[in-house]
C-alpha cells in the first residue's frame, strides 16, 4: 500500500520539544489502539458489537467503549490489552521501535491496515510446514553448490623431491643429493672407498 509520507522536515523539528514529542506519542498511541480495537471488533469475519467484545474478553461494555473512544487515557492497562487480545484470539506485541517504522506504521490507520487474522491451528500449521519447504530446498541447494569439486589424486608440488642426505659413512652430512638418485648415491659411494683406501695407504 503507497501512502504519503505523515512527517516533513518542518514536523520533525517541532518534535525537538520533549513534551511536545511526548505529547504526540502518548496520543497516538491510544489513538492507534482506538482504532485497531475498532477495526478488529468490526472485521467482516467477527463483525461484533460492543457488548460482544466486553463477552469474550470478560469487560464491561463500558470500558471497550471508553477505550474506542480514547477516554482510557492512562486507566488503560497492559492487563486489559493482554485481556481483549484473548477476546480476539490475537497475541500482544508491544516494543520500542525506530521513529522512522513508529512513524511508518502509526500512521497506517485504515481497517484493512489493522486487521488481524485470530488464532486458527489449521493456518499456522499450514503456514509452518510452507516456509519448511523453501529453507530446506534452499539449503541443500546452497550446500551443494558449495561443496568443493573432488579431484583424482595427482602430483603436487608437495610430491617434489626434497634433497637429503646419502654420503659415504666417513663424509655423512657434507653433500646434499636429491632423494631416490642412484647416480649421487654411487659417486658418493665411490668417493668414500677412495677416501678409505688412501687412508689407508698413508
């Protein structure tokens, strides 16, 4: 629903008065309540008088009609709001919001903005078992696009050949020669027979 904005630059700069800014929540917050009482009371599906109310959230006629006429004032409760939302089968919600969405929805005043559907289990569940559907198709989704692709075992760079050490026994640790090279091992080898036998020339 488009709707035109309630507040300009020139209202918000009234607002920097506290108690004008106090003032201004107070009243349409009841104002609101007034409404939606209403709105919810006169709903094509319940369509209730006054007394109907009264009956089903156990208050006199007197005080729906005090409270929808906004002469509650500060007589009006949160028992007695918790009380009518039973008459209606609807939960309360009541929370501190941003001035921008408290400006948003208090002015969204027109019945169809402030209907509400009562407790219906047949709803709720079907409603439940709708969004289980789409998160789970979802996730799985997202989880096997993401799995990382398996790859058929290969060389790396980590299957280089690292050098290490295969001296003779008399000169172990002097020369470094790759891994698994028979030709360095060898001359190795060789070396340190020459090594030996001139030793023991000497």
């Amino acid at each position: 629903m488009t709707y035109q904005s309630p507040y300009s630059a020139g209202f918000i700069e009234d607002l920097i008065d506290d108690e004008e800014r106090e003032e201004l929540v107070a009243d349409q917050v009841r104002t609101r309540i007034a409404l939606q009482i209403r709105a919810l009371r006169e709903q094509p599906d319940r369509d209730w008088s006054q007394t109907e109310l009264g009956r089903q959230a156990e208050k006199p006629q007197s005080v729906i009609s005090r409270i929808e006429n906004i002469e509650a004032g500060k007589g009006l409760t949160l028992q007695t709001l918790l009380d009518i939302g039973a008459g209606f089968g609807l939960p309360l919600l009541i929370e501190y919001v941003d001035w921008e969405e408290w400006f948003d929805r208090m002015y969204r005043v027109a019945p169809t903005d402030l209907r509400r559907r009562s407790f219906d289990p047949s709803h709720l569940i079907a409603s439940v078992k709708e969004k289980q559907i789409e998160p789970t198709e979802g996730a799985l989704r997202a989880f096997f696009d993401n799995v990382p692709q398996q790859k058929t075992p290969g060389p790396s760079a980590n299957d280089a050949r690292l050098p290490q050490m295969s001296l003779g026994e008399e000169r172990r640790g002097l020369f470094p020669s790759p891994a698994n090279d028979p030709a360095p091992l060898q001359q190795n080898r060789h070396d340190g027979q020459l090594l030996a036998i001139a030793e023991r020339g000497a």
